[in-house]
C-alpha cells in the first residue's frame, strides 16, 4: 500500500505519528514502509529513543495500553536497519 497517496505526510510528521504510537499499527507499518528508502540507521535509533521516551513520560495506565503498541511499532522499525 502506498500510503503517500492515501495520506500524504512530511517526513517529519510521518516520524511523530510514530513517536506518538498514533493510528493502528498496520498505519503505523505503512509510514514505516514509506520511510525506508529515507532515513538512516540513525533516525532510526532516534525514533526508537524518543518512542520509550514518550512512553515513559505517560501515566501508568496510558502506557499500559500503548505498550504493545510500542514493541510492535519498534520490532518493525528495527528490520530497517538489520
């Protein structure tokens, strides 16, 4: 799916929505897929860091529920760079 044309999105807010673990994860994958080509291993170490630093700066109970998220969104993130 190229999500470009269903919803197109800066790199820099393509990144947010990550960070912010917004969307469902088959969104959250599609962003992923467009970035691949576009960012280096770096961004990507990047994002993972402010992904668990967003998670942590939530209550208990929102990190609850988005910490799943989290695992899944980062598992995905990191087949960019193995």
């Amino acid at each position: 799916m190229d999500i470009d044309k269903i919803c197109p999105l800066h790199k820099k807010e393509k990144i947010e929505t990550l960070v912010k673990l917004q969307g469902n994860q088959k969104y959250r994958n599609a962003i992923i897929d467009s970035l691949d080509q576009k960012i280096k291993d770096k961004d990507v170490d990047k994002i993972i860091n402010d992904i668990n630093n967003n998670l942590n700066g939530l209550s208990s109970y929102e990190k609850l529920g988005k910490e799943s998220y989290a695992v899944e969104t980062i598992s995905k993130l990191q087949e960019l760079i193995e």
